[in-house]
C-alpha cells in the first residue's frame, strides 16, 4: 500500500493497558517511547494520527501504592486520576522531542451521547489535527457515572474513529489477531485474517477479559469491529509490542487480523452517531423477514414485522433491534413510545391507523435514522 500524499487521512490507533504496563505495573517506558516514534513516523508520511490510551488505572495504582485493582468506583476513580496526569506528562513530554504537540481528550459516553456534545467533540478533534496535534484520548474516568462509561477503550476508539472519520482503527492488543479457537489452550488455533461479517457464532467464540489490567477482551474488540463494519470503516487487530506494529498495520504489513474492506460505502455521520455513540433505552424484537428486509433491501421497520418491545423508552429514544435469535440487526431512533409499540406490534399501518391516526405514515424506525449492523 502506498503512503497518502495529502494531509486527510486520520488514523485512529488504540493501546490497551496490558500493551502500555509493564508486570510491575508501571509504564513501559520503552514500549512507549517506540509507539510515539510510530506515531511520529506516521505523521511524517502524511497521516493524522489519533492515539485512544488505555492505562490510566494501571499506572495510578502504582503511583498511588495499591497492590490490586480496586472494585469501589472512587478508588477506581482515584486511580485514574493520578494515572492519568502520568500518562500525559509523558505523552506530552515524548511527542515534543519528535516536535509534535499533544492534546488531551477525555470523553464520557455523556459527552457523544448528546448531540451538541459530540458535534463540538468532532470540531475540536478537527482543529488540533488541523494544528498538527496528535490527540491523546481517555475515557473521563474520574467523573464518569456508571450509566455513562464506555465500559472499555474498544468501543471507545471506535465512536472516535467514527467521529472523526477515520480510514482506519487499529487495536494494538496483547495478541496479533483473532483466533478461531484460544491460542492459550489450543496451540493448534490458527489466525484469522479477514473478517466481514461478525456472526453470533463468531461472538460466542469471544471470552472474557483479556488480562488483569484491562477491561476488554476479544469480545469488545468483535463489538467495535461490528460497529465499523456497520459504519464502513476498517479495523485491524494486531499485536502491539511487535516491532513497528503500528505503522505495518496502517500500510498493510505485519501480521493481523482485518475486518472490513479499504473503500467500503461509508454511512452518514447521523447514523453512526445513532448507532455508535448511543446506549440503547429499549429493545425491539423483529421477525425473520423484517430482518431481511432491513439488511438486504434498506426498508424502514415497520410495527408489522415487530415481535416483542423490551424496556421504557418515549419517540426520539435510541433502541436496538433485535432477530428472532437475539442478535443485534440495528440501532436507530424510535418514532413510538415502548407502550404504544407494544399496541401496534404485527399490525399494518393501515389498521394502526384505525386506533392511532397520527400513526398511519410513521415507521417504528425510519430507514434515515437506523443503522444496520
């Protein structure tokens, strides 16, 4: 793959903490030091790169002396609030010698789930690549409420490479790719190179948390992958402590794993924003040909092909649509309360409009406010 001649490719790259802490806990000064160089190197051949740094836990544990991760949210928040200033001091202080600025960006699910808030999120990712800056972004742990986190960097990289438009998300993990069975206790696992589609079989393979030090495993890396893919923008998976990972992956080097095609039809930046940045107030179960109807021929979701309604949620609310197997087919705006869906649920438009007038031309979901996974 050849270099990009222009100043308009931005590059999102996320490091989890079981890459950036050493076993002591600490930061790996070498390991860090290699991925600004990366980072440096990137830029130099016309990139924008925006780093999504996990460890500010990890490394706030060890600045603050306690042995094992706590489970008491302010502990938790405490922790992050010293890793945090560590982790960008050095960030900062490292990019400088390369002559790089850094910024820092904290976000909490809060902030992208409003849509003011995430416009002025993307303006500000805007002006400082704009500058030339490369921006450091963390979850905002020291303030998040629990019904605001991200719950893992995964996802987190993901709504920022959605936001900013990114050609490429690139998870620098502890291992070089997904496997079709655990490397750990299957030696005879094998890489899996390209992926298209995440199907439930594919899910179901996904374990748990993949160290002690971070929150994600293989399955919220499938989780982000499946929202790109949704959103048409690539992703790799490779092993971030190999040397020159990143900048190979960008170029289409090393080894890895690739989900999702250079060039695919990209989604508009509402839909992501609807299907990326925000948490579900319900769900809404449909049949199998309404399943097919969304995915193969771009229709809105009609109440007749609703089988069930789940949760509480008003018209303007973002709910997922679920298959009769109850894997997730979309997200998107709801024009129905959860009450009155639950009443029109198998009906046409034409009988709803016998008990609800002002429904009889309104979609559950208009196909311009749903994303398709």
């Amino acid at each position: 793959m050849k270099a990009p001649d222009q100043l308009d490719h931005v590059i999102v790259a996320k490091v989890g903490s079981s890459t950036l802490v050493n076993g002591q806990g600490a930061i790996d000064q070498e390991y860090l030091s290699n991925l600004v160089d990366q980072l440096a190197e990137l830029a130099r051949l016309g990139y924008r790169p925006v780093l999504v740094s996990s460890g500010a836990v990890a490394v706030g544990m060890e600045r603050l002396g306690i042995a094992s991760r706590p489970q008491e949210i302010p502990a938790l928040q405490a922790c992050a609030s010293a890793g945090q200033a560590a982790l960008t001091e050095v960030y900062a202080e490292k990019l400088a010698q390369q002559g790089i600025p850094c910024g820092q960006v904290l976000l909490t699910r809060r902030d992208v789930t409003d849509r003011r808030g995430y416009l002025n999120a993307r303006n500000t990712f805007d002006y400082l690549l704009t500058l030339g800056a490369i921006p450091v972004v963390n979850e905002n742990d020291t303030v998040a409420a629990y019904e605001f986190v991200f719950g893992d960097n995964d996802m987190l990289g993901a709504i920022v490479a959605s936001l900013v438009n990114a050609e490429r998300y690139v998870i620098l993990s502890d291992i070089d790719g997904l496997y079709d069975a655990n490397p750990q206790t299957h030696p005879e696992a094998r890489l899996v190179e390209k992926v298209d589609v995440i199907t439930p079989e594919l899910m179901a393979t996904a374990g748990g948390a993949g160290s002690q030090v971070g929150t994600g495993g293989m399955v919220t890396k499938l989780r982000a992958a499946r929202a790109l893919l949704a959103a048409g923008i690539p992703m790799t998976i490779t092993e971030g402590k190999r040397p020159h990972s990143l900048v190979d992956a960008v170029l289409g080097c090393g080894r890895r794993t690739e989900f999702g095609t250079p060039g695919a039809p990209r989604e508009q930046a509402r839909k992501l924003w609807i299907g990326v940045a925000n948490r579900a107030a319900g769900t809404v179960e449909v049949d199998e040909g309404c399943v097919r109807a969304l995915r193969d021929e771009g229709a809105s979701l009609l109440p007749v092909g609703v089988v069930a309604v789940e949760g509480t949620f008003e018209p303007g609310d973002v709910v997922s649509v679920v298959g009769p197997e109850g894997s997730l087919v979309a997200r998107g705006i709801t024009r129905y309360s959860a009450e009155d869906l639950g009443r029109c649920r198998g009906l046409t438009l034409d009988v709803i409009a016998r008990f609800l007038p002002q429904m009889s031309d309104q979609p559950a979901i208009h196909r311009d406010e749903l994303l398709v996974f």
